[in-house]
C-alpha cells in the first residue's frame, strides 16, 4: 500500500446527488408542496387580517355616526352655527375621521 503525498492538505470529494435518485425528488416534491402551503396559508391570512380591518373601521364610523348625527342633525335644523361648530371640531378629533361633509 502506498502513501500518496498531498503536501500537507487534504483535500475532501463531495458526491454530487444524483438528480434522478428518489430522496432528490422525494425532497424537491415535499418542498415546493411546503412552499405552495405556506404562500397559500399568508395569502389567505392577509385578506382575511384586511377584511377584518375594514369591517371594524366601518363599525366605528357607524358608531360616530350614531354618536354624532343627532346632534349635528340638530344644529342644522336649528341653523345654530356654534353647535355646528362644535360638533365638526369634534370629529375632527377622532384620527380615523378625515373630514366632514354635511349634506
């Protein structure tokens, strides 16, 4: 038997998987069916996280609304620019609110 001189290094041979071998596929086919899970699972999370979003957004504009709409309503019907004033002052307190158009 005989001793090869390497000079001192060592080199490693990796084996290159075969890319028919079943393990190979068996891991691409686990993968990508990982991956088409996992996009699929965030997709559905963010629509139903921004459907929720919105629906309670609309929840609390209807509540000020409730809140509110009497007593602008009357302010207007009783042409009292001050109550108005008052009340638009008001909503323009509440962040979600950007603007008020009576009509």
């Amino acid at each position: 038997m005989e001793k090869l001189d390497t000079g001192g290094l060592y080199s490693m041979s990796f084996k290159v998987p075969n890319k028919k071998s079943v393990a190979t596929q068996l891991m691409l086919i686990v993968f990508s069916l990982y991956c088409l899970v996992a996009i699929t699972v965030t997709v559905i999370h963010v629509v139903e996280e921004y459907r929720h979003t919105q629906q309670t957004i609309v929840n609390e504009l209807k509540s000020y609304e409730d809140i509110f709409g009497p007593l602008l309503g009357r302010g207007l019907w009783d042409l009292d620019r001050d109550q108005i004033a008052v009340v638009v002052q008001g909503l323009s307190q509440v962040p979600v609110i950007v603007g008020v158009i009576a009509t």
